[in-house]
C-alpha cells in the first residue's frame, strides 16, 4: 500500500510540473514542450479552445491505443497524468498573470521543470502521453529507436507551429526538447534509495 502511495503521489506530482512548466513558462510563448503540446497550442490557435482542452483532444485518441500495446496499468497511469497536466494548464492559463523576466529565462525554467517532471512520471510507470504513445507503437512495429521517432513526429509538429505562429518558436522549442531530455535521462537513471522500485516499465502489463 505505501509502495503504491508513493508511486501515485510522484506521478500527481511530476504531472503538476509538468502542467506549470507548460502554463506560466511555455505555453505563454507558445513554445511546445512536445509534439502533444504542439498540437495543443495550434488547435488553440486555430479554434480558440482553452489550452488545458486542447490538451486533452491531443492525447485522448493516442490514449485509446495505449491500452491494447501497453496493458491496463501503464494506460491508467498515463490517464491520470494527463488528467492532472491539463487541468493544471487550465487553471493556470485562466486564473494567473504570467509575469515574464525574458523568453531564455522561462524557457530555462519551463525545460528544468517540464523535464523533471516527465522523468518523475516515467519513473511512476507512466508518460505524458502525447507523442510517445504513437513513438513507441511505430517504433515497436518498425523495429525502429523510438527516441527517432519521437523526435521526427515532434519535427514535423513543431515545423507546422512555426509556419502557422512564428518561425522562432521551433529554435526555442528544440532547445526545450535538448535540456528537457537530458533532464529525463538524468532523473531516469537517478538512484533512490527509499524508493529504488521506481523505474520505468513499459511492458505491458
């Protein structure tokens, strides 16, 4: 029971900074974190739909598919981080006056936060949804690395935001993707001593 306390109270938590990252620091500039957030903001954009709903149109039809090439666990994990980041970006996005010191300055604490967040829900059993569903499912029936994958959908997303907002944002949103990761990869392979049965799994299960 505590195991599984612990487990879900790292996933609320990494989902929540996930969806501050996006709301006060990305979301403003509309700089995407991720393939998912890219669509997010161009249906935003297109249709005026508050950013937390956008999120959710973007994950929901990945989210369906999960299930059957991740099994049950993993797909509910997943649902409630998706869950607690839109509507976290929900509240934030309508409630907060965003104070901005510089675009680099929310661009770094928005890759810091974003990217600790998705290695807590990773290291929970979970993922932030959105483009690493349709990654890994490719990547498994492709036999091909899903980290390619992934960063050729969020390519091609984040090329089509630029074209339709501003070509700048895909400079800033690459940049988010190099730290962001690299802040994955760190808390991925970070030893915890209470709670070292935190770690990945992407078996289905």
């Amino acid at each position: 029971m505590k195991k599984k306390l612990i487990i879900y109270v790292c996933l609320l938590f990494g989902a929540s900074l996930q969806g501050i990252a996006m709301s006060l620091f990305l979301f403003p500039h509309s700089i995407p974190s991720g393939g998912a957030a890219g669509i997010a903001i161009l249906i935003n954009h297109w249709f005026h739909l508050s950013l937390g709903f956008s999120l959710w149109l973007a994950n929901i039809v990945f989210l369906l598919f999960a299930l059957k090439y991740f099994g049950f666990t993993w797909t509910i994990r997943t649902i409630i981080s998706v869950a607690t980041t839109s509507t976290i970006v929900s509240i934030l996005t309508s409630q907060i006056v965003h104070p901005h010191v510089h675009i680099l300055v929310d661009l770094a604490a928005g890759s810091l936060l974003f990217g600790i967040g998705v290695g807590l829900l990773i290291r929970a059993g979970a993922s932030s949804g959105g483009m690493v569903i349709p990654a890994l499912m490719i990547a498994s029936y492709k036999k091909w690395s899903p980290g390619k994958v992934m960063m050729g959908i969020n390519m091609f997303i984040f090329l089509l935001t630029a074209f339709v907002i501003d070509y700048k944002i895909v400079v800033f949103a690459i940049i988010c993707q190099f730290f962001s990761t690299n802040i994955i990869d760190f808390i991925y392979t970070l030893k915890f001593q209470n709670i070292s049965f935190l770690s990945a799994n992407w078996r289905k299960r």
